[in-house]
C-alpha cells in the first residue's frame, strides 16, 4: 500500500509483506530516484517487521538504509491495489473499530479499513477492488452501508476485465474522502474503454484521462457517468452494482436493409439450386414396383414445384437452416445411390 503526502515534494510511504517483493521496489525507488519510507508490514495483522529509507542523489544512485523505526502519521492520500479477497484471521482493532469485521475468507473491506483510518482529516483514498465488494452482503454488506451513511464514499470507478497480469477479472476503484462537501457518490462505468494487445487489454491514454477528467469534474455523460444520491442508493439496499445506475446497453446497429435483401435473396437460390440438385438425383431412383414408382414420381414432381414456386425470403438463420437440411438429405441420398 503506498501513501503520498501531497506537497511540493512527495513523499512515499509504501507498505508491503513479501521480503522479494521489497527489495524489487527498493531497487525501483532507487532507479527512480525518489525519497521514500518502506515498510515491511502486514496490513491486516498491522504487524511491522522492517524500515527502510531511500534516499536521493543529486547525481548518481541514491542510497537505501534500514531503520530501527519510522515515524507514524496521517496521510493525505492512500493508493491501495491489495490481493483479492484474500482469507485472514479477523481480530478487532482501532482500525476497525465502529465497524463490523470484514469475513474471514475476504479481507478486501479490512484493507479497505486499514488505509481509512491513515488518512488524515481531509485526505482520499483510492482502492483496487474485485466487484464483489460492490454488492456481497451480511458482514461485508453491512461495512458498506457504514461506509456510505459515514458520508466517506466518493466515486465507484469500473474499470475492464483483463487489465492486469495476476488476474482476468473485472476490478473497480473505489475512492474514498474524509470530510466530504457533498453527498452522492459519482459512478464511472469504463469498462468498455480498452483496446486489445495480445493477451492483455489496455487502456489508452485518452480512455485514462477521461476516466479523470469525469471524476475531477463529476460529470454526468449519457451511459458513462452519473452522480446518485445516497436515497437512491438506499433504494438499492446499499448495492453498489454499476449496472443498477448506469445503462451502458447499446442497441445493435440496424443491418442495411438493401444489403439483408440481397443476403436472403442469395441464400433462396442457392437453397433452391441445392433443392433442385437433389430433385434429379431422386428422378434417377428406380423402384422395385409400379405403384412404387408411381408415388416417388409424385413425390418428385411436387417437390420440384415446390422448389420453383418458393420465392419468398424469411431471415438469414431460417433459410441457412434450409439449406443445411437439404445438404443433410443430399448427403443421405448419395449414400443410399451408391452404396
């Protein structure tokens, strides 16, 4: 989890549990040479094993020390992308405290608690969630109608499937504020904003910004964006399920009538070329008996008339049926002729 102190300088602080994980980001801050305070924690535990500082350099790499302890305060902005709904053993805590404790097979709501109460007064905070925190109920239902009559949820932001290397899901973001001046809660539906690249999606730049731009401005845009009042929400029994407030359905592009015309006349005079075809396959047939031979010579003739007097188109899928059919009894036909 990374907190910024939103000055002139950021400052980082970012907190992580993997030992391996640590030491990649040390290495990153250090090729990126940027002041910063690492933890090594465990967010749900609040349990912290290790600090380290990374310091700068005017020129050249700047240098990383361990610490026996680093200070702890509030925080202006809270940037959290934790794993999802990952089992822990829940214990209350002041972290917690008002609230009810998020279940043990998902902690999403115990990160999500963590990072609010280190924020400071008027900060914000930003999480990287499964949907499912939208919408699950009993334990975690009730968290999130805390939340919401706390007056702390700003913005629920659903971002496209696929976006990310450990996971295919759909995620959403979720913003919180402390101290809000308002209260409705702006929904974000980008989840159709995303180009494909190889086996990942992307967003461009352009579908990012105007992601932000909607928030900064909490627009309303036609089957994007909506600002819904806290009664409808309520409404919704707290169920925070974009599609509940936002209609992103498009309605399929009309085919071109002319175009669908000549496709279905096309398709009638292959269907009937086929059917025809078969016709003078079954004229070679020779029966056994006259009255036989009688009643397959009538078949015949009214199957032929028939095939010439169908002039009339229905849709795509009923004439490709058609024909499927009569390439089924073709087919039956010439194993029955030359077997």
């Amino acid at each position: 989890m990374a907190k910024f102190k939103m000055d002139n300088t950021v400052t980082l602080r970012l907190e992580e549990y993997s030992k391996n994980a640590i030491a990649f980001m040390l290495l990153n801050l250090l090729i990126a040479n940027i002041d910063a305070e690492v933890v090594e924690k465990n967010v749900l535990t609040g349990e912290e094993h290790a600090y380290y500082k990374v310091e700068s350099a005017v020129s050249g790499f700047g240098q990383v020390s361990k610490v026996d302890m680093l200070e702890s305060k509030k925080y202006d902005t809270v940037i959290s992308n934790p794993p999802y709904s990952q089992s822990w053993i829940p214990q209350m805590d002041e972290r917690f405290e008002g609230y009810k404790l998020a279940p043990k097979s998902k902690a999403d709501f115990a990160f999500i608690l963590d990072g609010l109460y280190s924020l400071n007064e008027f900060g914000t905070a930003a999480f990287i969630m499964p949907h499912g925190v939208l919408f699950r109920g009993q334990a975690e239902g009730d968290i999130r109608r805390k939340l919401i009559d706390n007056n702390l949820l700003d913005a629920v932001i659903g971002l496209p499937a696929n976006l990310f290397t450990n996971t295919g899901i759909p995620v959403c973001i979720l913003v919180f504020k402390k101290n809000r001046t308002h209260t409705d809660i702006l929904f974000i539906d980008a989840q159709k904003d995303f180009v494909k690249n190889k086996n990942k999606n992307i967003m461009t730049d352009e579908q990012v910004e105007k992601v932000i731009n909607a928030y900064k401005e909490r627009a309303d845009i036609d089957r994007y964006s909506s600002n819904i009042s806290v009664s409808t929400i309520l409404d919704n029994d707290y169920n925070l399920n974009i599609p509940r407030y936002i209609d992103s359905f498009e309605p399929e592009e009309l085919p071109d009538a002319v175009q669908l015309a000549k496709d279905l006349n096309e398709i009638n005079r292959e269907s009937r070329a086929l059917g025809l075809e078969i016709a003078e396959m079954l004229k070679q047939l020779v029966c056994t008996d006259s009255d036989s031979q009688k009643e397959h010579d009538e078949f015949v003739k009214e199957f032929t008339e028939f095939l010439l007097s169908s002039e009339s188109a229905v849709t795509v899928e009923e004439q490709e049926a058609v024909i499927k059919k009569i390439e089924d009894v073709k087919k039956y036909l010439l194993q029955k002729m030359f077997v």
